[in-house]
DNA sequence: CTTCTCACA
DNA sequence: TGTGAGGA
C-alpha cells in the first residue's frame, strides 16, 4: 500500500509517516516513481510504535527496540535483546527526573496561584513572588 | 488525483 | 508538526 493508505489505516499523518521513517523506525520499498510501498507488517509496526512513543522514548532508543519486540501483540512488549533492558532502565530514570522537574514546575505554580489576586484593580506586583528562581529556566534535574 | 522533496512566519 | 510551493 502507498502512503495514503497508511494515513487511512494508522490514523498517522503523511507528515509523521515520513518523519518515522527518516528516524529509521519504518523502512518502505520503494517504486521506481519513488513513491513509499508499505507492508501489512508496517502498519502494526506503527502501533508499536506510537505505544512506544507515548511511553516516553526517544526515536532513537525506539529503533533499536522495535526489532527487539515480538510482532505479534502490540501490547506484550517482549523485550528479549540484551542491551535493550539496561537502556529502558536508563529511560525509566530519565523520566523519573522529568516527573521531578514537572513537580518543581507544578508546585511554583501552585504557590503563585495561592498567592491570590490582590488585585485592586491595577497590574500589581507586589503580591506574591515564590524565591524559586530557575525553576522554569533551562536543563532538566535541578537539585 | 496522489505522492515527493524542501523550506519556513 | 502543519503548510505550501513546484514538479512528476
């Protein structure tokens, strides 16, 4: 089937498709018109790999999980290569710092909320001011 | 009509 | 990611 068929059957669009594939997570033939020849495989592939996604992972770690995965029920993910194991370890603790990240993140905004409009009427700006400073500024996993 | 690549307000 | 141009 062509790409509009997948769009149909995936619910994936064209766009994304093709982006799956420049991350090398889906590798259709090809037509000597160039166009993109998928499989049947393909399109449970692509479950695969939206379940993968919304898991958090990285492209690049769902390539190279994806061969590691048994083809025949998207939802038992049977992770059976070695190394695959260790670097969903890895994942899980690169989520747990996002979480983390996202509680910092949740709290100041909490603490501005209860802070409570005083408004009179006027911008104000004396109010409240959590100390937090870089909560929001750059990298993940502060302290 | 369908798909392709490339580029961007 | 969407959108549109320009071509096959």
């Amino acid at each position: 089937m062509r790409i509009g068929e997948m769009v149909r059957r995936t619910g994936v669009s064209e766009r994304l498709l093709r982006y799956y594939e420049e991350q090398g997570l889906l590798t259709p033939e090809r037509l000597p018109s160039g166009y993109r020849v998928y499989s049947e495989a393909d399109v449970h592939t692509v479950r695969r790999i939206r379940i993968l996604l919304a898991a958090g992972l990285p492209t690049a770690t769902i390539a190279r999980a994806l061969p590691c995965l048994r083809d025949d029920d998207p939802s038992h993910l049977a992770p059976v290569c070695s190394g695959l194991v260790a670097e969903l370890r890895r994942e899980r603790e690169r989520i747990t710092r996002t979480i983390d990240d996202l509680r910092a993140s949740r709290n100041l905004l909490d603490a501005v909320i209860e802070a409570g409009p005083d408004d009179t009427g006027a911008p104000d700006g004396a109010g409240a001011r959590p100390d937090d400073t870089a909560l929001f500024a750059s990298g993940p996993s502060a302290a």
